[in-house]
C-alpha cells in the first residue's frame, strides 16, 4: 500500500519541530562555547597580569625569552635540551 503524500499541516509540523530539536541543541552549545571563550579570556588576562607583576618586582628581567633560558635552561637559547647538557 502506497501512503498518501503528507499534508502542508504534516510539513509544517515536522519544520516546526526540527526548528525546536535545533534550538534544543543549538543553544546550550552556543552557551557553553561562550562560557569556554571568556574563561580562556580570564586566564589570558591573569598571566598577562602576573608577567606584569613579576617585571614590575624584579623577579622576571626584561630580557627576550629566548635570552632568559626558555625551558632547556639559562644559556641554552632555543637549541633544545639535548643538545644544551651534551654542551655543558
């Protein structure tokens, strides 16, 4: 048995409700991605301050990152690790 092709009434039941499932799933995303992007704003701002802060006391030199070690080390610049303790 064939079945009658649907109504507008059908149609426009079934847009209406991918509409709602939509903005069901569509706003609690769009809520958390904007929560997510002003906590990352957050802690963007508090390192900033915290550089500051350290520059302002003395405890950070204003020198070039390379120049104050990066992670291998003082005096290594951006060689790497490696090859840093091979020299030393």
């Amino acid at each position: 048995m064939r079945r009658p092709p649907p109504t507008r009434a059908q149609k426009f039941d079934e847009f209406a409700r991918s509409i709602v499932t939509f903005a069901v799933v569509g706003v609690p995303a769009a809520l958390v991605n904007s929560g997510l992007k002003y906590m990352q704003k957050q802690i963007e701002l508090a390192f900033q301050v915290r550089g500051v802060r350290a520059r302002a006391t003395g405890r950070l030199a204003a020198k070039p990152w390379k120049q104050q070690g990066g992670l291998a080390g003082p005096g290594c610049g951006m060689r790497g690790v490696a090859a840093c303790r091979a020299a030393r």
